[in-house]
C-alpha cells in the first residue's frame, strides 16, 4: 500500500490555513472562470468518479471542474463497475488508483470510503457519505466569505436533521471557528462522536426561534435522506415546527443569509417563498461547488 497519497475524506484532513486557502482559491478559479481564461493545469489527468448514491451537483461539478482544469472525469456507476458485483473494496481501489490520478467516492457507509481510501494509491475525495459531506461545506463557506466576510466569530443555526450536513456544520464550525446552534427534534441530533469533538462551540437545541435569535446564517436540509425514504411520513409530522421561513429569518441577525444544499423539498424544510428571498443564497451556492471542488482537486493534484 501507498500510504503517500492525500485525501479529503472530512474537513479534518485539513489545517484551518489549507482551508481557508481552498475557499479563497475557489473565488480565484470562479473569476477567472467568469473572464474566460483557460487555465488547464490538470491536462491528461483523470478523476474516476463513484457514485453509489445519485447526485445532480456532485457530479456535474465534478464533471465540469475538471474539464475546465484540462482534464477528464469517468463516471462510475453500480452497474458499471465490479464494486456493484461485490469485488472487495480493496481490489478496486488498487485497480482504480492505478489506472486514475484521484477519485471521488458518493457512496452510503463512510468506512466504505476510509477502506478505499487505505488501499489507493492516489488521492481520495469524499462526495457524501452516511456520516460526511465535506465538498458541501467548502462551497458554502466560500459563499459566505464572498457575501459577508470571515465566518470566525459568527453565529450559525442549523434547522431540522441531525444528519451528515449537520455532522460536517459540526467539523466546520471547529475549523472556521465560529459558535454553532443546532435545533432538532428529540432523537434526531447529530453524531455523537462530532458533538464530542466540537466541545462548547456548539449547542443543541429544541426550539429553532432560539437557534436562530441573532445568527448570522441559517442552514437546513430536507427532513428525510437517500435511505430514509421509509421514515418519510414519520419525520413530515416531527419537524413540522422547524420548517424555516422569512419570519424565522426575521428573528436573526439583520445581515443574516440562509442556505440549502438542494435539492429542496418546498413546503417542507423550507417554506417555498423562502428559496426566493433576497436573504437566500442557495443558487450561489450551488455554483459554488464547481469551484470550490476545482481549488480542492487542484491542491490535491498540483500543489
């Protein structure tokens, strides 16, 4: 095994300072992106992209990204690879790092990606899993840094599941360094493992209106997650009271910006006129994936 190899599976892989470089880089490559400038660092090299769990933005960002960068995304389904057919994880990452300069894993259980990750010998990204969704939260800080500034010293409330997003809010509010506020119902709060790590900087909650008195963002996410499709009716009726809306905005900080990782359920975790709102950045930071993952496989892959 090649124990050389870089990988992203979670923003603690990361000091604060490479983080903080990845985001300010993602604004770097989205404007020369915007003045068209051809920029292909990456030209001849391949990303193979695996995805257990479908996707819109991952894999169009993936996709693009690294065409923009000069080089070439494989995108591999169940069907389409022997993973599907139950070739051991290890097999296929010896196979797939030797044939690929990185690869980005969606996949369901996270010690899937840190078994792959062990036995590839090129860098592995992680593009969700269970427990994590790091790619999300570069984008987002990005586009809060471009809206509003540093995030250290802010406030930020998540409304609703205590799911991986929330898991990875945890990691980020320890590496940008900023007071988290998670409101949830009962049952349904984030890993312990991530609270553990986190300490005092962030706080569990019941009621979102207290969350959200003075913060500075308001994240969500819908209620029910690839996987949890059975729970749907269930979850509907326990988190009808932390559906976000502009009078809950109202209740925070007046430079106060929401976002959504999307898709979104309108009428569900977020009130439909919501997603329109001024206030609203969801489409910026949408795009911003695409850059962010850009600066990420850069630095993985050139620097």
């Amino acid at each position: 095994m090649d124990m050389t190899a870089r990988h992203f599976l979670s923003l603690m892989d990361c000091t604060e300072a490479e983080l903080i470089g990845l985001i300010k880089r993602g604004i770097e490559l989205k404007s020369l992106h915007r003045q068209g400038v051809v920029y292909e660092p990456l030209k001849n090299r391949v990303l193979g992209m695996i995805f257990e769990k479908a996707s819109t933005r991952t894999r169009v960002s993936f996709e693009a990204g690294m065409t923009h960068l000069g080089g070439q995304a494989i995108f591999l389904s169940p069907r389409d690879t022997q993973l599907g057919r139950g070739e051991p994880i290890e097999d296929s990452a010896r196979v797939l790092s030797s044939m690929c300069d990185a690869i980005m894993i969606r996949t369901f259980a996270h010690d899937m990606l840190e078994t792959f990750a062990q036995y590839s010998r090129v860098p592995v990204i992680n593009g969700l899993t269970d427990d994590l969704h790091p790619c999300q939260l570069l984008a987002d800080m990005q586009t809060y840094l471009e809206h509003r500034g540093a995030i250290k010293g802010k406030t930020v409330a998540w409304i609703g599941d205590g799911n991986n997003m929330c898991n990875t809010f945890i990691q980020a509010a320890i590496q940008f360094d900023f007071q988290l506020r998670i409101a949830c119902p009962e049952g349904y709060e984030p890993g312990a493992q991530f609270l553990a790590q986190a300490g005092d900087r962030v706080q569990v909650m019941r009621d979102p209106l207290e969350a959200v008195k003075g913060a500075h963002l308001i994240n969500t996410d819908v209620w029910a997650s690839m996987g949890q499709e059975d729970e749907t009716e269930a979850r509907l009726k326990r988190f009808a009271p932390y559906q976000v809306t502009p009078a809950m905005l109202d209740a925070a900080d007046e430079s106060v910006l929401f976002m959504h990782c999307l898709p979104a359920h309108r009428g569900e975790e977020v009130s439909a006129e919501l997603m329109e709102d001024p206030r609203s950045v969801v489409w910026d930071q949408a795009e911003n994936r695409l850059h962010a993952q850009k600066a990420l496989v850069e630095f993985l892959l050139v620097d």
